[in-house]
C-alpha cells in the first residue's frame, strides 16, 4: 500500500549525528533524527499506514512541547522478505546519520537488518515484532520492542480456542521466523491445556495457492483451524470457503487481522477471530491518528494495529535522548530501559519531559499501548492481547484483552 505523505513527514528538519562528537551535549539544544522502515508495500502493507501516522503523531507531541528536544522522521519502506527494500532503506537511514530507526513491521525482515542496524550502534525499536528470537539475539543491546513476544501472544490464541470448546486444532502457518515461533507457542498452549494437535501445515510464505495444504489441514476435520499468515489470509479463506468449513471455527494470529475488511467482496469471514498484540487504541487516540493522517496528505485509517506501540516506541527514544544528553544511538540505547520501568510514572513525553528538565532521570513511561517495563532484553515485560471477532460484511470488533506478565 502506497503511503502518500507530506515532506514534513518524509524529508528531515534538521541534522544531528549518531556519533556523540556531533551531538548537543545540552538537553535544552537536542536535535534528534530518526528513521522507519515500515511496511509501505508487500504482504503486511496493511500495517503500514497505522504505524506510520503512530510515529508521525508521536513526532508532533514531541516537537509541540518544547522540552529541550527537537524530532525529525525520515519514512522509508521495509517491503517484505521477497525483496531487498529493507537493506536500502536502511542503508539509505545511515548514511543520513539517525540515531535510531522504528521497525520493521515483521520479524523476519527485522532479522535481515538487525545486524546491520546493530553494527551501525543505531536503536531498532520495532512496535510489532513478536518473534521469540530476538528475545535472546545477539544485537549488543541495540534492539528493542513494545510488542510482546509470540510466547504471550500464542497462550492467549491458544488457551482462547480451547475456552470455545475445541479440543481438536488443526494448525496452519507460514514457514518463516514470525509462523515458526508462534506456531511453537500456540501448538504448546493447546497441548498444555488438554487440547490436541489435529494437524499441523506449513507453507511458503512466497506462495500464492493454498489449496493443498488448507485441504491438508481440513482432513483433520478439527474442531477449530487456526490460520498464522499475513495478507495470504485473503486467498486461505477463499479455500476455507471452499471447502465449506464454518468461519465461526477459524482463528488467526495478528498477521491475519485486518487484512480482510469491508472492502473484500470475494469471501464473508463472519465469526472468524483474530488476536491482535496490544491494547485496543481509544477513540480519542483513532481520532488524533485519522487527524494526523489527514494533515500528511494519506489516507484515512481503516486498522489502527501497532499504531500505540509505534507511537509509544518514538516517544520513549525521544525520552532516553533526553535523558541521556545526547542523541547517538548508544545514549538512547543505555537510558531506553530506564525511561520505560522502575521511576517516578508520567503517561505523555511532555509529563515526562518534564520530570526530567526538573532533575529526575529515573522515569517510568506509561503508554497509550501499556505498560511497557522494558526488560534487560529489550522485551515488554508486561502487555496486552486483544482479541477481534468478525461480523456480516468483514467488520470486526474488539472482544476482549488479555494482560499477561512475561516475567512469569
């Protein structure tokens, strides 16, 4: 999905360097550049446009409160993993000096340029990464994310399916970092719960035809099908369809929601449910997204996925610069734990900021998306998975969050 956006949004306003010899060193006279690369095109486009516009409006509180810090966004697409658009954008990101980079959307194109982010010391803070791996990557400290783990997210799908009577579960997932791992974790919470694994199919996510491994999966003739993909959803529930399988016993991960929605005429997916890590975004928050969207010249907001956690994510790097003195990426990266967990709370960057300008460096941000409690790995200790149930006409509404505690 092309991403229509104004310069302010997309060109940088003013310089700094990741390096701390060309940064203020005076928190009343910090400039600080960031980078995104988020999906503008390819199989998780739909997440696109509400992480964008999350980062977009976080820039905009950040810079309306005149505490000490300047921010700029360059906005840069990630693609997907068929492509090799995540490599240039980053590329492109460094040489234009950022301190720190908001994305990718999928873990697995996080993982073809976590190294090179890391190597750069430049902060990754991705808002929708869920993949168990980088919970124990090697990245020297450089990454992090508000989107809880797979482990969380998979439990609450899991025991979810159980809780509506199935115990047969058929399972099929897309073979990549993101399906391998929540897989992992969805297939352990139904077998811990007393459920049992009726098959278990994957498939490529380059694929563009699923008939044989959804007729693979319904041979099962399972009590409920689980679905872990991305925009292939839309041609799996064709096959669903098909095959006459009963949407109100289809269930999906994160990568399904949103992709279907009223404008998809081809299949009705009424009854179908998908989680969604995180909390469900407030109407006045939709509200001041849709406002930001209008004002950067893109399109209204039809899913508003990861757009708290990628607002969250900027607002708590402008914070760690702040803090820190300096706008390198290895000042945010050594102060983002502290400015997420442990200190005095404050729930917007100017009740923090000032907190901070007042002298007290120990905060605890408390976001439009949570919690947060960044771990000593750059996890969310503590988040929220929502789950969505679809209507007559591809609409979908909230049922319900689930909080979990990963420190448990």
């Amino acid at each position: 999905m092309a991403i229509a956006m104004t310069a302010a949004a997309a060109v940088a306003l003013t310089a700094c360097s990741n390096t701390p010899s060309s940064t203020s060193s005076s928190a009343s006279a910090l400039s600080l550049k960031i980078g995104t690369i988020l999906p503008q095109t390819g199989t998780l486009a739909t997440l696109g446009p509400p992480e964008i516009e999350g980062v977009n409006l976080a820039v905009a509180d950040i810079n309306k409160a005149k505490a000490g810090i300047t921010v700029s966004a360059i906005q840069k697409d990630s693609g997907d993993t068929s492509t090799n658009i995540a490599t240039q954008s980053v590329t492109s990101l460094l040489s234009s000096d950022v301190g720190a980079i908001i994305g990718a959307a999928s873990s697995s194109v996080s993982l073809t340029v976590i190294d090179q982010i890391a190597k750069a010391k430049v902060v990754e803070f991705s808002g929708a990464n869920t993949s168990p791996v980088f919970s124990t990557y090697k990245d020297d400290g450089y990454y992090f994310r508000d989107a809880p783990s797979d482990v969380l997210q998979g439990r609450v799908l899991g025991q979810a399916v159980l809780k509506g009577g199935a115990i047969n579960v058929a399972v099929l997932y897309q073979n990549d970092s993101y399906g391998q791992g929540l897989n992992d974790s969805v297939k352990s919470a139904i077998e811990t719960g007393g459920g049992t694994l009726a098959s278990d199919v994957s498939f490529d996510p380059a694929a563009t035809n699923f008939s044989a491994e959804v007729s693979k999966s319904l041979a099962s003739k399972p009590d409920a099908f689980i679905v872990i993909s991305f925009d292939q959803i839309k041609s799996i529930a064709q096959e669903i369809d098909k095959a006459g399988y009963p949407f109100s016993k289809v269930w999906g991960s994160d990568g399904n929601y949103g992709v279907i929605d009223p404008s998809f005429k081809n299949v009705d997916i009424a009854g179908a449910q998908f989680t969604n890590p995180g909390v469900v975004a407030s109407t006045e928050f939709k509200d001041r997204l849709q406002a930001q969207a209008k004002t950067d010249g893109a399109k209204e907001l039809s899913v508003f996925s990861y757009a708290p956690e990628t607002y969250d994510a900027t607002t708590l790097i402008a914070l760690a610069s702040l803090v820190g003195g300096k706008t390198d990426g290895t000042t945010i990266r050594d102060n983002l734990q502290q400015v997420s967990e442990g200190g005095t709370k404050c729930d917007s960057f100017a009740a923090c900021a000032k907190l901070v300008t007042a002298g007290t460096k120990d905060i605890d941000y408390e976001g439009v998306s949570g919690p947060i409690s960044l771990d000593k790995n750059g996890d969310p200790s503590q988040a929220y998975v929502t789950i969505y149930k679809y209507a007559k006409g591809n609409t979908n509404s909230a049922t319900g969050s689930e909080f979990g505690d990963l420190t448990k």
